[in-house]
C-alpha cells in the first residue's frame, strides 16, 4: 500500500492514517508530496480525486479519506478499532466527531509541529471547542480504563485526536489533568516522536500556513530546521 501524504510539519489530516498504520504495525509506503504555494490542487489530483491528502492506494483500491482510510484498513487489520462493540460504537463515534468538528480549534490553531505561539486571546467558541475535548476524552478514559481513549490499545480513534495533541502544546493550551497526561501519552508515542523529529527537518516552508499562526498570536519559538 502507498499511503500518499503533505508536509509532516502542517498536514494534520496526513498525521492520522500515517500514525495509525505505524503503530500498529501494518505496512505501507510513505510518499510525501510537499504542498505549494497558492494550492496543490492540479499536483496532488495525480493520484488523489479529491487533490488532496491523505490518500492511500493499495492495488486497484485508491481511497482519498482518512476516516474512509481507517476504515479499509480495519478490513484487513481488524485491531484499527476496538474489539469490544460497544467500545467500537464509542471510538467511532467520537472519531467522527473529530473529522467533522472542532471547528474553532481547527481554524484558530493550525497544525505546525515546529512552532509555539503565544495566542492573542482564546475566544469563546475556541473555549468550547476545549471543554468538549476535555469531556470527551475524559468519558473515553473513564469508561473504557485507559490508557488509550477506548480501553489499553491505541486505535483509530486516538489517531484521529493525535494532531490535537501537537496543537494543545504548540498553542500552550491547557485541558484539566487527566486529559493533559493522555495528551502526553500520546506525545510519548513512538510513531509520534518520529513524525515530530521528521517535521522538524522538513526544508520546505507555506507562507499561508505560517500567516496563520501570527493572525492568532505570537511565535515564541520556532524549533524548525
């Protein structure tokens, strides 16, 4: 399988599928195709429907979501999700909450694992986007026993808050502490401290990613090499 990606320092929708392959083991060809300036559109319709990323292809099957991604390896790879079915109902559901949601933090903070900004304010919808977080995680670890979101596995659904994580510390954001030592237990992760350390070489900078964190706040560090 050829799992095509964007940038590892900006592209949160490529983190997911990639972190969950690696950490479960299941094999598969990265190839990284760096985004361009003003759009890769026309570049990245060579091998995606939709010109974006991620996009896996495996033979004749080319499948352009990550939530759709998860769920085609899950045909093959049946510990992508929880084996209690009532921990699968949750995990998915609170997956697809993720793909769908979370509007706020997903349009104020930016993925840029290099980076730490200090935010100008943290407004009201950006609050509530943080306190359903926290509740969600915290109902995942609370009712499942951690620690991982849906029992003592990482799954689908952890891969899917994974860019969070990156974005809670880059933006010094802060979740009560039960849901804070989650967030560094999957900072910890093998497949994490890789995608970091590799984002962190990446030679290529967006001018458009970069404008984005200075429109909420100031960068205080920059760690990019």
């Amino acid at each position: 399988m050829q799992l095509y990606i964007g940038n590892k320092n900006y592209s949160s929708w490529s983190l997911r599928p990639w972190l969950l392959a690696t950490e479960l083991n299941i094999p598969f060809e990265e190839i990284l195709v760096p985004f361009d300036e003003g759009g890769s559109w026309d570049k990245f319709r060579a091998f995606s429907p939709t010109g974006l990323v991620p996009c896996l292809v495996d033979g004749e099957a080319t499948v352009w979501d990550s939530l759709a991604i998860a769920e085609y390896l899950y045909e093959a790879y049946p510990a992508v999700w929880p084996a209690d079915k009532v921990a699968r109902a949750w995990a998915r559901c609170a997956a697809a909450e993720m793909h769908a949601g979370f509007f706020a933090l997903r349009n104020q903070c930016s993925m840029n694992c290099g980076v730490t900004v200090s935010m100008h304010q943290v407004d009201a919808g950006l609050e509530k986007d943080l306190a359903r977080l926290e509740e969600l995680w915290e109902q995942g670890l609370d009712r499942f026993g951690g620690p991982f979101l849906a029992g003592d596995s990482f799954t689908a659904v952890d891969a899917f808050f994974a860019p969070v994580v990156f974005r809670l510390y880059g933006y010094q954001l802060s979740l009560g502490d039960k849901a804070m030592a989650y967030a560094e237990h999957i900072r910890a992760l093998p497949g994490m401290q890789t995608w970091y350390e590799e984002a962190l070489k990446e030679p290529w900078r967006e001018v458009a990613h970069d404008q984005e964190l200075v429109a909420v706040g100031a960068i205080v560090e920059d760690r990019r090499q």
